[in-house]
C-alpha cells in the first residue's frame, strides 16, 4: 500500500515512517549499518514519534519493526560518553547528572507505553539489552522463527534500569525466569520467546512477521477507537493497581465515553448488515 498523506511531519533521522494503510503507521528503526542500535538520536526521534503517534487523529494502531540484520543490538557503545559527568563535581552532583539521562531514557520507553493507540512490535534477528527494553514497552510482540533475545546489562558492568526489570517480570508472570535471565544474560530463543509469554506469535521470516503485525494492525484499527483505547487505558491502569481500584477507574473512565457516538454505529451497522464507520478521535 503506497504511504498516505500524513497529518504531521514524520521526519526523523533514525526512523522511516509511512501510514502502510488506513489508520495504521509503520514505524521502522533505520540504523541498520549500527545493528540498530539505541543512541541519543534514536531516543530523540522515538520519543518525539510516539508524542506525535499519540495526537494523531489519522492513527489508530502503529507497527514498529526494524530495517536490517537484525532488530537492536541495544544501547550504542558510543553513545555511553553521554552518560560520562564532569570529574570535578563532587559525588552528590554527579549522580543528581546520571539521574537526569537514566529518566530521559526511561522516558522514552514510558512515552511508547504511554501511546494511547496500540503499538505492535514486530521481531526480527537479534534483540539484546535496551532492545527488550523497548519491546517490553509495547502492547504485543510477535517475532520471527531467526528472533534471539538477551537481557544484557550484567555483561557490561550494571542493571538494566530502563523497563526490562519493571515491565518484564509482569509481560511473562514468572519470577524465576526473569531473575535467571536477567542474572545471565543468555541468548533464549524465538521458541522460548513463545514459551514463556513474551511474544503472540512466531512467524517464518522478518516479511512474514512484519506482515502479521500490518494485518492485526489493521483489524484493530477497524474497530471503534474509542473503545480500543479505553481497553488500552484501563488495562495499564488495572496492571498497576488492585483489582477494586481497576474497576472504579474503568467506571469513572467508562461514564464518559460510554456516551460516544460509537455504540450506536456498530448496532446501526448490525442491523443494516454494512460495516460501522467511526468518527476521528
């Protein structure tokens, strides 16, 4: 499907967008000679990408994949001198310096969580260290059969502390498990991915895959948006909270937005046996 005309400009040094068909944006990371790998100016341009995704009246659901090998080799190594803080300030200043680019790239992540519209992930090749991070950060993950994964901080001297460490041991329910991973950063597998709940789907290949995800975008884009992202809102709201205080938000929030206009197209279209036509958002 030949790209749309876009509402916003989705200009970006690092990333290759296009509206792949009605209401879906397909956003690809494109540093395939770097592996793909997270540096400022990826950050910069996720973030400001999923800001504009969020505002977007023309989006309803967003794919995000990678050109290349391969989908992120992680956190750029050359990019860690800017984490590096001037040696002459005393320990205190320094960590007030750290604090501020550990919550700028937590941000980033949050921002892509945050988006109200659905972010599918589609997985190809290697996905190692702030790679999991981000995918952690998105509604669902499929990945193909040649898909590798690794928590790999331990092996370069810290903790992940951007996502991994909060969102993934609630993505796949398993205590263990994250803490083996996490303490080893071994490789485990595409099966494996599947096995324990990080990913919906294993595909053949980086088209197979990236194919699927398209065509879920599209059918969730089809529906009424107003109640996909209600479902999105309430079930981030619900993973963070009791079950008593899931409910009254979904009350509260549900109060408002029951009195869309979107109800009362899908039953005119049952009756009418036509396709329901939805409002922007």
């Amino acid at each position: 499907v030949e790209s749309m005309a876009l509402s916003y400009e989705y200009n970006f040094d690092t990333l290759t967008v296009t509206q792949s068909s009605h209401f879906v944006f397909h956003v690809q990371i494109n540093r395939p000679k770097k592996r793909n790998a997270i540096n400022k100016i990826l950050r910069r341009d996720l973030k400001c990408c999923f800001n504009q995704l969020a505002n977007d009246s023309n989006c309803r659901a967003v794919v995000i994949s990678a050109i290349g090998k391969m989908f992120s080799s992680g956190i750029d190594i050359a990019d860690l001198t800017n984490f590096s803080v001037d040696s002459n300030l005393d320990a205190a200043r320094k960590g007030l310096h750290l604090l501020k680019s550990i919550n700028d790239f937590q941000d980033v992540f949050t921002t892509m969580e945050k988006c109200p519209k659905p972010v599918i992930v589609a997985i190809h090749g290697g996905c190692i260290g702030a790679g999991v991070d981000l995918i952690c950060s998105c509604d669902i993950r499929l990945c193909s059969k040649d898909s590798f994964f690794s928590i790999k901080e331990v092996d370069v001297g810290l903790a992940a502390d951007v996502g991994t460490l909060q969102r993934l041991p609630k993505i796949i329910g398993n205590n263990s498990v994250v803490r083996e991973l996490a303490f080893t950063s071994r490789n485990f597998s595409s099966d494996e991915a599947k096995d324990l709940g990080l990913v919906s789907n294993v595909y053949d290949d980086h088209t197979a895959v990236v194919q699927a995800a398209l065509k879920m975008a599209s059918a969730i884009a089809s529906k009424s948006p107003i109640a996909v992202l209600s479902t999105k809102v309430s079930l981030n709201f619900s993973r963070d909270h009791t079950v008593d205080e899931g409910l009254n938000h979904v009350a509260t929030w549900n109060m408002c937005m029951l009195q869309s206009d979107d109800m009362a197209n899908i039953f005119k279209a049952l009756q009418t046996k036509t396709r329901p036509v939805f409002s922007k958002l």
